[in-house]
C-alpha cells in the first residue's frame, strides 16, 4: 500500500500504536475504577492520602488542655470579622433595622444557613424537638410561638449574635447578611400554624415533646419582660 506513491510505515504504526490500543484497553478496564470507586485506589506511592493532621473535635495529646480545636485568643477578631457592639436587646432595637428587603433570594439564604446553624438545635420547623434535644440539651423555645413572634428583627438578630442565657452567639460564625436573611426566614417559618399550642396549666419543666414547649415558652417570657436576659445556671452546658 501506498499513499502519494510512498510506502506506508507499517512497522513505525505498529510499534507506537499497539502499546497505544493496550494502554486504552488495560485504562477502559481497570483505569476508570477510580472514578467510581469510594473505596481509596490501590497506592504505589501514599501520595498525601494519610496526613498527620487534626480532625475537628479531636483530642490531642500536643495541647495541655488535651483539645485539637483551638480557642480564639482573647481580645482578637477573627479574619474578615466584627465585634458585635451591643450587649442588651434594647440597645439593639434602638439602633438595628433589618437592610435586606424580603426577596426569593435573600430567603434562600436565609433557609441555607437557617438548616446548618440552626436546625441542629431548633429543628427545621423552628418548632420540633432535635436529636440534639433528645441527647440532653435544653429544649430552645418554638420559634413560632407568640414569645418570638413577638420579637423585633432586630431582636432576633439580636439573638442570633449575642446568644441568651445558654443559646451561643453566632456573630462570629455568621456573616451579619446572613443573619439578617436569617432573621426573614424565621419570619417566614412563622407563618406556619403552631404545632404543639400551649396548654394553659399547672407548671412544668420537662424538656420533652410540647409539655417543653409549655415550660420554655413560659421561662422565655419571664426573659423577655425582665429586658436583658441573665445567663442560666446551666450554661456552661453548652460547648
Ligand atoms: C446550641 C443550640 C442552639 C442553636 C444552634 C441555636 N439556638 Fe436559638 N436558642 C437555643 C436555646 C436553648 C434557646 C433558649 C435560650 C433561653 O433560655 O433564653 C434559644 C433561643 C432562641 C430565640 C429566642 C426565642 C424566645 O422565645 O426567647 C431565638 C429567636 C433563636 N433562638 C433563634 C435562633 C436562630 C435563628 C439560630 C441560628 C442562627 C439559633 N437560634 C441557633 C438553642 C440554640
């Protein structure tokens, strides 16, 4: 065979383009296991899949206080953060209102960080008990129930960067957009009819089910007409 007369380099062809068909036979094969597979690929070299490293919530035997998360040195800022100036609700009403207009967007948002800095504790609804809950922790007060309803936005973002009594402050962790967008998706959750409507009855303060609900309801009230909320004996509770 000849192209323009010159013999097709058979030989030269075979010796690169075998190896070639090989390698892409032996890669369709078994190449592509990688790809779909969860289970780590076999390793010539270890690359950099085992690190001497901390994973959060970790011990260490390095710190004296035997954590591998380490605590903000007091008195600093983080990166890219701010202080949140005020210390009581009412001085946070005077001066806060929210920035962000309601829109499809800014609820969106608002649902996100709702769902992964809230519904831990608060449950999806803002009205459920959480596995967190059932483990122990005190059973926050329904998000939906006249007390929160009740609130300013400026409030509840108050309380979203401050904390109360054993709620932590999130104004560290969360941008101050973001917690306004949080601030109207609260709103937006509490539209929703209440789930467990308080009994009106002799006290309890069981931390289960809606009898919590009962007894939280009622503390939080007391909270909210004493004006600045004092921390709660138990409040080295929470990590
Ligand atoms: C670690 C669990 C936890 C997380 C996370 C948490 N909260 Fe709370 N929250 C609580 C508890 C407990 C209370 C009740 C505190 C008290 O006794 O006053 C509370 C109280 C509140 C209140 C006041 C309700 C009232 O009736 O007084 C609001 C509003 C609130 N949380 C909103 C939020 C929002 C929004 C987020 C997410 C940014 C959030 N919380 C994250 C546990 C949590």
């Amino acid at each position: 065979m000849k192209i323009n007369n010159r013999p097709i380099p058979l030989a030269q062809i075979a010796v690169i383009g075998v190896p070639v068909l090989l390698f892409l036979l032996l890669w369709a094969v078994d190449g592509f296991a990688p790809l779909r597979s969860k289970e780590p690929p076999i390793q010539v070299r270890s690359d950099m899949y085992y690190q001497s490293k901390s994973m959060a919530q970790e011990s260490s035997t390095f710190f004296a206080d035997r954590k591998a998360m380490r605590d903000h040195v007091p008195g600093t800022v983080p990166r890219n953060g701010t202080m949140y100036p005020y210390t009581s609700p009412e001085e946070a009403e005077a001066e806060l209102r929210n920035p962000l207009a309601v829109s499809s967007a800014v609820l969106a948002r608002g649902k996100n960080r709702y769902h992964n800095f809230c519904a831990p504790c608060h449950s999806v609804s803002g009205q459920d008990t959480t596995e967190i809950v059932r483990r122990g922790l005190q059973k926050p007060p329904n998000l939906a129930a006249d007390n929160a309803k009740g609130y300013s936005d400026a409030r509840i973002f108050h309380v979203i960067s401050a904390g109360q009594n054993i709620m932590p402050g999130y104004a560290d962790k969360l941008k101050e957009k973001d917690r306004w967008a949080i601030v109207h998706y609260v709103r937006e959750l509490q539209k929703a009819p209440l789930k467990y409507p308080a009994i009106p009855s002799a006290s309890s303060d069981t931390t289960d089910g809606a009898s919590g609900q009962r007894g939280r309801a009622s503390t939080a009230g007391t909270v909210q007409s004493a004006g600045a909320p004092t921390p709660t004996e138990n409040a080295e509770q929470v990590p």
